[in-house]
C-alpha cells in the first residue's frame, strides 16, 4: 500500500505537467510543476506548486518557485474548483505552454 502524506490527504485531484526524468537526473533535487485541487476548512483551493531552478527557461520570467493559490471556491462549489483545476492543468498543447498560462495566473494569485 502506497503512504500518503498527511498534507496530501485532503487533494481531490491533482496533474503534474512537467518533472524531471529521474533516469537523467537520478541524485538530484525533483523539480516539477503541478496543479491540485484540494478542499479547505471552509471551501476549495485551486493551487499552482512551481518547483524550477532558478535558470530553468520555461515559464514567464521573474516568476519564483513556490505555492500559489490561483483560485478559491466556497464549500458548496466542489465541482466548479475541480473544473478549474483540471482546465488550467490541461489549458494548453504543450507542458511548457501550459507553465506559461499558470505563472501569467501567478502573477495574480498569492504566493503561500
């Protein structure tokens, strides 16, 4: 049976978009990009965890990694939060397309 961290036990659905290959970075730190959606005290959070090194090229610029909460729902619009979710995960062709839409919208959302 596969452990599930305790943060991760309230996530309703999450995609990640991009991650290093292990075969080709198999001692180095993970670096990823992805989408979750998760329910909260008091409604759900759309969230956007960017996790690049400073010189990776995708995405906009002047963007850091971190947690960014791009979109909260009340407690009565579970479907409308995971709609948003799985739109933004999926908004575009490629994974380096898809980075863009989500670091424009962190620009906007608040950094955690």
């Amino acid at each position: 049976m596969d452990y599930i961290a305790e943060t991760k036990k309230n996530h309703l659905w999450r995609k990640i978009v991009w991650q290093t290959d292990p075969d080709l970075n198999p001692l180095g730190p993970a670096r990823y990009v992805e989408v979750y959606c998760c329910e909260e005290s008091n409604g759900y959070a759309v969230w956007y965890v960017r996790r690049l090194t400073k010189d990776d090229a995708r995405g906009l610029a002047g963007v850091d990694s971190g947690d960014y909460l791009l979109d909260f729902f009340g407690k009565h619009s579970r479907d409308d939060a995971l709609e948003r979710a799985v739109l933004l995960a999926n908004s575009a062709a490629t994974p380096d397309a898809i980075i863009g839409v989500l670091d424009k919208l962190a620009t906007q959302g608040r950094k955690i």
